[in-house]
C-alpha cells in the first residue's frame, strides 16, 4: 500500500530489559496480541486496522497493538505487524514474544489482565 516500512518498524528501545521494577503483574501484555486471545497473528492486524477505520471497536489493550511501541495506535502499527507475520519484517518492540512489561511509559494503558493466566 506503498507505506515506507523498514525504520520505523524497529524502534524498540535498547531499554528494554530495565526499569519494570514495582509494576504490577496485571500490567503484562504481548505485543501484538490486539485482540488479545493469547497469539499474534493476522487476525490482530485486522482488528487494530478495524479500528482505526471504522472505529466500531475500542482497543482491549491498546499496548498490545502499538507494534512499534511509538506510544500510538496507527496505520504503521497494522503495516509492521503485517510485514513481521508475512515479510520476515522487524520483531514487535519488547515484550514480545513472551508476555511482559512496557519498559517504556507512554499514553498507553493495557485494561485487561492478558498475560496473567
Ligand atoms: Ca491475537
Ligand atoms: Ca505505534
């Protein structure tokens, strides 16, 4: 769709294994799991573009889907997360693949308790 992809698919921040310390487990989550059913795959592309689109869904854990952990929810998102599942693109920003924490506050919020069962 002629999105340029590449650099802004791989901001994960060298961060990552730092500063989680004191957060609560409920704040877990899998980056990429946007409809939160435990796996990453096209259906959450699908579901963070229907959102975006045609807003008729809010975002159970909208962490989970800022691929790029940008601290937005965008085309971008969708697109890398294509490209990651089809193109061999970048990995989703930590935590990912395993569930964890957003080393990285932003406006974010993850509303549910996705990663703790
Ligand atoms: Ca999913
Ligand atoms: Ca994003």
């Amino acid at each position: 769709m002629g999105v340029a992809m590449g650099a802004a698919c791989s901001l994960a921040r060298e961060a990552a294994e730092a500063g989680s310390e004191g957060l609560e487990r409920s704040l877990q989550f899998l980056r990429g799991d946007g409809n939160v059913d435990g796996r990453v795959d096209f259906q959450d592309a699908i579901h963070i573009l229907r959102h975006l689109f045609s807003g008729d869904r809010a975002l159970e854990c909208p962490k989970a889907s800022d691929l790029n952990d940008d601290g937005q929810i965008n085309l971008t998102d969708a697109v890398c997360l294509l490209d990651f599942l089809f193109r061999g693109g970048s990995l989703p920003a930590y935590p990912y693949p395993q569930c964890g924490i957003d080393p990285t506050s932003d406006g974010l919020s993850c509303g549910l308790e996705a990663c703790s069962g």
